[in-house]
C-alpha cells in the first residue's frame, strides 16, 4: 500500500503508571516532581495529548524520547496527568496539545540520524508531516514545542490497512 498520511503517537500510559502511586520522597530519588497544574494551558500531558486543567495533579520528569545509538539521541523534561487517558488519535489527527502550539518537526531516519527539521504551527502542521513522512529517508517524526525545545509526540507514516 502507498504511505496516505501521518498518525501521531501518545506515550503510553502503562509505562508510567506504576510512577504515579510512589509518595513525593519516593519520586524525587528519581528527579520527578509531582506538581499541580496553575492554569488551564502550559501543562501539556504526553500521555492524553491534550493540557491538564488548573488544579489537576502532573508529574514532571526527565524522558529520553529518542532512546538511540545515535549523536541525536535525546531527553528532556514530560509532563504526564496523573488521570490521563491515553490519547489515540485518527490519523491525520492533530491532538489539542498540539495544535495551539509553534511546533519544531524534526524527521529522523532509521538508525536516528535527523534527516529534515522545520518549524510550523501545531494546527497547520498536517501537510508538512505528511511530506516530511512521505520521504523516503524518513522513518518517523519527532514533534516538540518549539520554544521550550520538550518533546511533544512522535508521528509514523499511515498506512491504512483495508480497502
């Protein structure tokens, strides 16, 4: 089947649920911060996609999202709602964290060599992950928002499976 778009990928809750149950003493021997969102947007959660609400309750921790033998590997700091559900978007979808952002598109080969990288805001960045993906160079693309440099998502070609 010929590559059609983009489906872009929430980090999975079960990975992180077990972080949520540990008492705050517990949390900062691993340089995690529980904190509780003071606004209704800047607390963008990796896990539901979308940004927490004043008074929900996050955690700040330190992710390598590009976990890679490569020079581009990378991490840097996540904030995960405490009662996230995980975010599954369409493809093609841009989730809510994502769209009210300028977002940094960084296109990545298999071995994680950065292959293309550009700038766009989160809501018209559609077309420009789908050329990006479209290359043949390019296995996935790594989204972070722009001005704080963090990670945000990772997209893939989609390819739909059905007729």
């Amino acid at each position: 089947m010929s590559f059609q778009s983009f489906q872009i990928t929430a980090l999975p809750r079960a990975r992180f649920a077990p972080l949520f149950a540990l008492t705050d003493a517990e949390l900062a021997k691993r340089a995690i911060h529980r904190v509780t969102a003071e606004a209704d947007h800047g607390y963008p959660c990796r896990i539901s996609l979308e940004d927490a609400r004043a008074g929900e309750t996050l955690l700040l921790l330190n992710y390598q999202h590009l976990d890679i033998a490569s020079p581009y590997a990378a991490r840097h700091a996540i904030y995960l709602r405490e009662t996230a559900p995980e975010a599954r978007p369409a493809p093609g979808d841009i989730p809510p964290a994502l769209s009210c952002r300028m977002l940094s598109l960084r296109g990545f080969d298999e071995a994680g060599m950065m292959q293309a990288a550009e700038l766009a805001q989160g809501g018209d960045c559609g077309p420009r992950l789908t050329a990006l993906l479209a290359r043949p160079d390019i296995a996935f693309v790594d989204l972070h928002n722009a001005a704080p440099g963090c990670f945000a998502a990772r997209a893939y070609p989609y390819e739909p499976t059905g007729h």
